[in-house]
C-alpha cells in the first residue's frame, strides 16, 4: 500500500474523575432512644429495618459507625437534616461527616 505520510490519529480521551465521597457517621450518646434512631436511619437514609438496627448498635458499642456515602454536598445535607430531626424532638443525636480516605 503506498505511504501517505500520515500520523496515525490516535486520540486521548480522559475521563472525568469522580467526585471525592464522604461519609456520613452516626455518633453514639447516653440520652437518644435506640429505637428513635432506629425510626430515624430508615426514615432519612431509607436502610432497611436489620441494617438500621446494625448500624444503631454498632455505633452504640463502639461510638460511632459509618451510615453511608455520599458526594460532599449530599453527605452534608444529609447529616444536617438528620440531626436537626433529632434536635426537634430534643434529643441531642449528632450525624457528622468526613472524607473517604
Ligand atoms: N446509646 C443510646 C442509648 O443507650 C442509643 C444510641 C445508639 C444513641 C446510637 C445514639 O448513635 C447512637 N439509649
């Protein structure tokens, strides 16, 4: 075949990286009932019952445990929503968040 004298047009294409994920964690207290935080972990995370209940005592024996993961901004809104339910029935139940490692 004869030569054209052409480079081979090979593309990069890159893919768009992902967004860095952040935790969502329930911290344990001496005061919020179990089974509220139970009610609450389905009702703002929708985990299924036996998940919620894992999820509860987990951070009840060890003072805290991961909920889920989420993109910042959704992590973030979830926490503040799930406290804040807590803080309006006066219980001090407290969901932070925190990079992924
Ligand atoms: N420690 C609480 C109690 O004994 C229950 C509880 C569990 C509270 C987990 C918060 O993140 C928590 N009533």
């Amino acid at each position: 075949m004869a030569e054209t004298g052409t480079k081979p047009r090979t593309k990069t294409v890159l893919k768009p990286a992902r967004p860095p994920l952040h935790k969502v964690i329930l911290v344990n207290d001496d005061f919020t009932p179990r089974d509220f935080v139970v009610r609450l972990l389905k009702a703002e995370f929708r985990v299924p019952e036996a998940q919620a209940n894992v999820i509860m005592l987990t951070a009840h024996t060890k003072g805290a445990c991961v909920v889920a993961v989420f993109t910042k901004e959704v992590a973030e809104e979830k926490a503040t929503r799930a406290t804040e339910a807590a803080r309006n029935k006066g219980y001090p139940l407290l969901f932070t968040t925190e990079p992924e490692e």
